[in-house]
C-alpha cells in the first residue's frame, strides 16, 4: 500500500537495530530485554555511525546515553572511534559526521557521573573529552561539550594545547579568531585570556580578539549589499548578479525585504514585468514581494512560474505562495487541491496541500487526507512534504486519519517527523493513550516525551515508574518535567 523506507543505512523498522536508529521509545525497550550482547552491539553501532538525517534537528544522544548507563557499557569502544587513525585525515565537516554524536553522549555520561557523585576529577568520560579536545580532529566540538560541564580547574590546562593548534602567523591568528567567535560556548576563551600562568596566551588572545572586531567593523563599511538610496530596479539587479556568480548566492529573500522598504504603487509595473521576465532571481525576488503585499496578479504569476524549467525559480514561486494568508490564496489553493492528478506543474499541487493543511477549514479535511495518502505512496514515509500535512490531520481532527498516520509513526527514520505524528495522533486517535503514547515516554525527542507525559495511560505498570524517573532525571528537559508534575501531583483539595 506504502513506500517504504529508501535509506540503506537504516535497518527495518521491526528489528531493534532499526528501533534505535530511529530513537524511539521501543528501542529501549526492547534493548532491555534483548540478550545484552545483541543490545551492546545494536547500541554501539548507532553511537559510532550516526543515524540521523539532519543532526541538526533530530535528537540521540541523550537517548543513547541513558541506554549506555542502563546496560552499563563501556567507553572503549568509544575510545577507539575517536582515536583511531582515520579521525586524523577528517576534514573539520567529515569529522563531525564521523564523531559529533558521540561527543554528544560523552557528555551526557560525564553529567551523569558527576551527578551521581563521581566528580569532575575521576570522571572517565570527561577525560575521553579533554583528550580527544586536544588531539582531535573535531575539538571544537569536544571543547563545546566541556564547555557547559567541565569545571574551571579542569578547562585552563587544555589552553595551551589547544591554541598550539594555530601557527603564530597571520593566517593562523586569523583562524583562532574564527574558532573562538564560532565557539559554541565562550567560557573556555575567557579562562585563558585571564589565565596568570600563561601571560603570553592571554596576550595573544586579547590581540585576536581586537583584531576580530577591526575586521568585523571593516566587512560592515565594505558590504556590497543594497545601500541607501537603491531603487526597485537596483535591488533586483542585485538579487540577479547573486544568482549570476559561483558559487551562487541566492538573495531573493533579502532582496524581497529590501523591496518592501522602497517600493511603492508607482513601482508596481517594474515588478509585475520582472515577475514575468528571464532573469530568474530578479523574478522570484519580484514574486515574493507581490506575493507578501497579496497583489492581485501574483497568483496567476506563481502557477505559471510553478512550471519553469528552472528548479531554483519553480521552488522560489511555491514557496512564496505557502507564505501567504489571504483569502484569495486559501480559495486557489482548493482549486488546485481539486485539480486531476498531473494536470498542475510539479509541486502547485503538494504546496496547495500544505496551504490547506496549515490554514485550512473542515471542508478541507477530504483534500488533506487525499493528499497525506498520495504522499506517502508515491514518497515514503520520510518526505518532506508530511510535516505539514501531519500537523493538518491532527489539526482538523481527520480521525480516519489515523491508520496513516500510525504507519508513519512506525516506519519514518525522522525523529522529528514521528514527534509530530505523536501529537496528531494524540489529538485523533482514542488508542493513543494506552498503545504508542506508553513507548513514547523512552523517545529521544523531548517534545515527543511531552506528548507522552500528559496522556500516557497510567493503567500500565510502567508508565508511573517512568514518569517518576523522569521527573528525578538532571539531564531530563524542563518542560517535560513541568508535564510531568502536573499529573503526578495530587489534586487540590
């Protein structure tokens, strides 16, 4: 009935490989019961070989740290990941593929060793920090991660080593600046600025920190981006000569911005003519600043620029269409909802969904869920175009919704993506409760641990116990907490 899954590095979903790939709360669960050995290898295979598609959104290493403490694993394996030779010859991007997640969980464990009175002295997983911090290839990531838990004894002595890292020339002061301003967190520059021992260190790093802020003052008098006094044709001249270079710097957006301070009614025949010309980024800058001011034209121009060749202008188009809000857009938006499959330009017909689903009304229900269906079997259960059609199901409360969704939920490798079925089914489906919101008190996500801690049935045995270590966990986040307590309070008398 779906499509499947595409992503060869994710196991199945009904294996525990594939469970704890996915972060979800079932793959705890069923590590627990599994033989400890199968479980070790499942676990170290997700921590060494990071299974998220955008480790940016998606959350793990909370979740793998709590099952590295509950099978009481080592940290060799650990050890050897991040010392191997290979890290060596990472560029900086490679290595925070290769070592960015357990960094992560290193950190999470060095918490949780403090916490439970070890210390910061004879904390193992803090010292594979401050080790790989000064001799590995990903050590601003290792440095952040110290940064919020390691104490202030145990940061200065990392200073030397790390500023060795950058010669004393220009180029390598140049680069220190860099890594201090891009760090995540600054304590650890501070400590060695101030550090007595090391009086050289601290001059070199007060010079860098001049220096930076010079060259921040001389990039803000040198931009060359729209000035005072532009007019609407240099603004899209400007949007289109982004485009024109390589690698290509995509300015509509602030070009739209730029437009919405200069132009005025009598600019209106300039940008309804860019709308419709050859240059495309001067076109979609156009099309976006008609489409925020909801012109009367502009919907006509999105469905003809929705069919151009050109990708870039054709995502640009749909895009400022799903930003608008006025009635007109919501009413074309069901036009093109009701419209045969394969009679509109590739994405109108994916963007009206969105529309419908995010601002939409009941009579809507039918076009969304038609729309959640066809994505799913002609996509999969992770495109990009579920999130909105999701957060729709649940919004209009499309209970047949649910067999959908529940597919969802089991199948998409998208930690994030399975959080916000988690909500739409809580909203739709009465067997939420007492079936998946039970596993869901284990998920990575903290948002989807939420859902969980306000309609988990307490009736399973495990659920009360769950929710007590939750709400006694340091590391656990404090909206979840708050939830938490809210139901395991008494009532008021």
């Amino acid at each position: 009935m779906f499509v499947d899954s595409v992503d060869s590095d994710i196991a199945p979903s009904g294996t525990l490989l594939g469970l704890l790939q996915r972060g979800r709360g079932d793959g705890t669960l069923h590590a627990l019961a599994a033989p400890r050995a199968e479980a070790l290898s499942a676990l170290r295979h997700c921590v060494l070989h990071d299974p998220r598609r955008d480790w940016q959104i998606e959350h793990r290493s909370l979740y793998y740290a709590r099952l590295h403490r509950e099978l009481d694993a080592g940290l060799d394996d650990i050890a050897a990941h991040l010392f191997d030779p290979a890290d060596a010859a990472c560029t900086p991007q490679e290595a925070e593929v290769r070592t960015g997640l357990a960094l992560s969980v290193l950190g999470h464990l060095a918490s949780y060793a403090a916490a439970q009175g070890t210390g910061w002295r004879d904390n193992a997983p803090l010292d594979l920090l401050r080790r790989y911090a000064t001799t590995g290839s990903n050590w601003q990531w290792a440095l952040d991660e110290l940064a919020v838990r390691d104490d202030d004894e145990g940061l200065r002595p990392l200073g030397p080593a790390i500023l060795a890292r950058f010669p004393r020339t220009a180029e390598g002061d140049a680069e220190l600046a860099a890594a201090a301003r891009d760090a995540f967190e600054p304590r650890p520059w501070r400590l060695w600025a101030e550090d007595p021992a090391h009086p050289g260190q601290a001059d070199r790093l007060r010079r860098v920190r001049e220096c930076r802020s010079f060259d921040r003052w001389q990039r803000q008098l040198r931009t060359d981006g729209p000035r005072p006094g532009w007019n609407v044709q240099e603004i899209l001249d400007w949007a289109q000569d982004g485009h024109e270079q390589h690698p290509p710097q995509h300015r509509e957006a602030p070009a739209a911005r730029c437009l919405s301070a200069v132009a005025g009614p009598e600019d209106r025949p300039l940008l309804l003519a860019a709308a419709r010309g050859p240059r495309e980024a001067a076109r979609a800058a156009a099309l976006r600043h008609l489409a925020d001011r909801n012109d009367p034209e502009v919907l006509d121009l999105v469905e003809e620029a929705a069919g151009d060749p050109s990708g870039t202008l054709a995502r640009s188009a749909l895009s400022s269409f799903t930003r608008m809000r006025s009635g007109a857009a919501l009413e074309r938006a069901r036009h093109w909802a009701a419209a045969p499959e394969g009679t509109l330009p590739d994405g109108l017909a994916a963007a009206a969904a969105e529309m419908l689903a995010c601002r939409g009304g009941p009579q809507d229900a039918d076009a969304v869920l038609g729309a959640l269906r066809r994505t799913i079997r002609l996509e999969g259960p992770d495109s990009p175009a579920l999130w909105p059609l999701v957060d729709g199901a649940g919004r209009l409360s499309i209970t047949c919704a649910a067999p959908v969704l529940r597919h969802i939920y089991r199948e998409t490798a998208s930690s994030q993506l399975r959080g916000r079925t988690a909500r739409s089914l809580a909203a739709i489906d009465p067997s939420f409760p007492a079936g998946f919101a039970i596993e869901c008190l284990w998920d990575c996500e903290e948002s989807t641990r939420q859902v969980a801690a306000a309609c988990a049935a307490t009736g399973d045995a495990r659920v009360v116990e769950r929710l007590r270590r939750l709400a006694a966990d340091p590391a656990e986040e404090a909206d979840v907490q708050t939830t938490i307590r809210g139901r395991l309070s008494p009532p008021a008398a």
